[in-house]
C-alpha cells in the first residue's frame, strides 16, 4: 500500500483527522504517520485488513458490520459451560479427546470481554485436527 492509497482511503472513508483514522485502525499515530510517510510499509495483514475495511465501507456495510462485530463481545461472566458446549458441539471431531480438548480451550479464553467468534474459531480448530491436521498438544501449548 502506498502513501497516497493510505491518504486515499482515510479521506474516501470520512476521517477527517490522521489521528481519527489511525485510532480506527488500532495503530499508534505514529505507526501511521511512518506509513502515511513511507518510511514504513503496513504488514501483509495490516495492509490486507484495511484494504477489506475500504472495500466493506465502500458497499455500504460498514455499520452492519460494526453492529455485527459488537453482538458479538460479551461479557466473560455471562458465558456458562452449558454456552461453551453449546459452542463446542456445534462441531463434529473425530475423537472424544478433542472434544474435550476443545471445551478446555474454549473455556480458558473466556475474558472480561469475549467476542463469541473467537471461542468458535478454537472450537472448529480442534474440529479439524483429526483429520491430519496435528496433534492438539502441539499446536496448542501456550
């Protein structure tokens, strides 16, 4: 991403500020100045995820998105282990060790916040190991 697409897409966008833009993008304001200067590149991801926010602003989707995103993010109190099952059995594994596997990591990444995608993405992650995908204690150890 060059400079002028990064100026490109802040003013397409609406932001009137650097700043405003950067807090959007959760990056330090001088992470974004050194990329708005070209004294530095976005990542491949970071580069990527604001060329997806671009395109979901430029559809209009935006606030469906964000709204989306919000219903999302619950509080870590509100998740019961009935809610964690419920999550984990949403999928099929191929043992009853990932099962299990997948309930103990679901369950470890319940925070004051937590977005429920993120508990489906380990849930499915643990789905798909047996099927040549790894070993869990492998791929999973903190």
């Amino acid at each position: 991403m060059t400079p002028q697409e990064m100026e490109e897409y802040r003013t397409r966008m609406g932001f009137k500020t650097h700043t405003d833009f950067s807090s959007a993008l959760h990056v330090t304001r001088s992470t974004y100045n050194n990329w708005r200067d070209g004294t530095a590149m976005p990542s491949a991801i970071a580069d990527t995820a604001i060329r997806i926010l671009v395109f979901i602003h430029s559809q209009g989707l935006l606030d469906e998105w964000v709204e989306y995103a919000k219903n999302n993010i619950v509080s870590g109190d509100g998740i019961t282990l009935e809610m964690i099952h419920a999550i984990v059995d949403h999928y099929t594994y191929s043992d009853i060790q990932y099962r299990m596997a997948a309930i103990d990591d679901v369950n470890n990444h319940v925070y004051e916040t937590t977005n429920l995608l993120d508990l489906h993405a380990i849930a499915e992650k643990y789905s798909k190991l047996g099927e040549g995908e790894g070993d869990y204690r492998d791929e999973y150890i903190d």
